[in-house]
C-alpha cells in the first residue's frame, strides 16, 4: 500500500515491481524485492527528489516500449531470460537512470525487516537512556601500532 506522495501511476508500479524482481529475484529462502513491496520504497524515495522521479519516470517508459515491441502483453508476460536481457540492454543504454534503480532497490531490499529476518540479522538494540556505551577494545590496535607510518610528516 502507497502510504506517501505518489509520483507512478498504477501501470509504473506494477511495471517496477516486476522489474525489480527481476534484479533481486527470488531464491530457496529469500524473497523477491517486487514481491516484499520495495516498489513503494523505491517511489517513496523518488518522490522526495524531483530529478529522480523524473529519471525513474523516463526510465520506466523505455523499459514498457522496449517490451512492447517484443510482446503485446508487455514486461510481465515475456520470459524471464528476455527480461533480463531488455533489462541489460536498459542498463546499457541508459546507464543513469539504471544505476540509480538497482541502488534504490538495494536500499529498501537491504532495510527490509523481511530481509532482516531471511539472513538472520538483528537489529542492535539501542541502549537505555543514561547508559554508557561499551568502549573499544584498544588491544585490537596492538598490530596497527606496531607498523611505521603511512603518512609523510611535513
């Protein structure tokens, strides 16, 4: 559910989100980014930045007339192994707009609690008000110390 300012129209959404599965499809334990919502993130942060959801915008219209050329159902309804090559030959030509989609994807797929819990992580619990942090274990530096300098004294 979009929850934010929305800059994709329905057709957009539902286009990202299969394309974003495409970039982190689905395997044995985790989910697909499509699949675990990540499209709204990826509009979410878009919409926050007027350049953005205009290369987004551009880009998702490249992708749809790519795939309309090679299928009347669109991106959905071709093979797995076409989309991924009209997805390189995006990348390829539109290197921009397809850096910053694999990198919002990565940023909403690697922030997921979902995902969080797929690869066993958890998030560290903040420490009580007043607490005092644990401080480094300066025995780790030993080694470092043991070595000349790197810099140049001026």
């Amino acid at each position: 559910m979009i929850t934010g300012k929305q800059v994709l129209s329905p057709g957009q959404r539902s286009l990202l989100t299969e394309v974003i599965n495409r970039i982190v499809p689905a395997n044995d334990k985790m989910p697909a980014a499509g699949d675990l919502g990540i499209a709204a993130f990826i509009e979410g942060v878009a919409a926050e930045k007027p350049a953005l959801t205009r290369l987004l915008n551009e880009g998702l219209t490249k992708i749809a007339v790519a795939a309309g050329q090679q299928s009347p159902g669109g991106f959905a309804q071709l093979s797995d192994a076409t989309k991924d090559e009209l997805l390189r030959g995006i990348e390829a030509s539109d290197p921009v707009f397809f850096d910053q989609l694999v990198l919002q994807t990565y940023n909403g797929y690697y922030t997921n609690p979902d995902v969080f819990a797929a690869i066993g992580y958890t998030v560290p619990k903040l420490a009580p008000p007043g607490s005092q942090p644990e401080l480094l274990d300066t025995s780790l530096l030993d080694e470092q110390r043991k070595r000349a300098p790197f810099w140049k004294k001026v």
